[in-house]
C-alpha cells in the first residue's frame, strides 16, 4: 500500500509550542467533521518540536481533511512564508 505522507517544516519565526498547538486545534476541527473514532483510526500525525517539523498522513479522507484545517490554520496564524509543506509519496518497506 502506498503511504501519502504531508511533511510540515516551520521557519525560525514560528514558535514551535505553538504550530503544536495549532495542530491540535486542527484534530479537534477534523474530529468535528468525522467523529472521535474516525480520528483514532486515520488521523495520524507526529510533530516533533526540536526537528521543527511535523508529519500527517494524508491517505484517507480523515487525514487529507486534517491537512486542509491545518493549512488553513497556519497560514492565518503564521503567515504563508513561514513553513513549508512538502508531500512525500512512499511505498512501505517490504519484510
């Protein structure tokens, strides 16, 4: 199964706690659309603070909705210069 992966990277402007927080504002906007069951199952992300990006994975409706919220989200907060969202396409490792 090919995986669809969104990669977030914030300039040095942008207060990490806060593009975090902002994050979660967008997976309570996604849970409002699609319920909290539909978010534990394909709602998935991973921010990490010191690297300065996040990762959502966009191969479901759920997560290609969560992008769009916090898209939208970072450009009204942030500004649209300051990060960058790369899409990254990628078949899993086979065992």
């Amino acid at each position: 199964m090919i995986r669809e992966i969104y990669r977030y990277a914030f300039d040095k402007s942008v207060d990490a706690r806060e593009a975090e927080a902002t994050l979660l504002v967008a997976v309570i906007a996604a849970e409002a659309l699609h319920g909290p069951s539909a978010i534990r199952m394909n709602g998935r992300y991973r921010f990490d603070a010191t690297s300065r990006n996040c990762e959502i994975d966009g191969g479901s409706e759920v997560g290609q909705d969560l992008n769009r919220l916090y898209v939208g989200f970072l450009n009204r907060e942030f500004g649209p210069s300051s990060f960058s969202v790369q899409r990254i396409t990628a078949e899993p490792a086979s065992s």
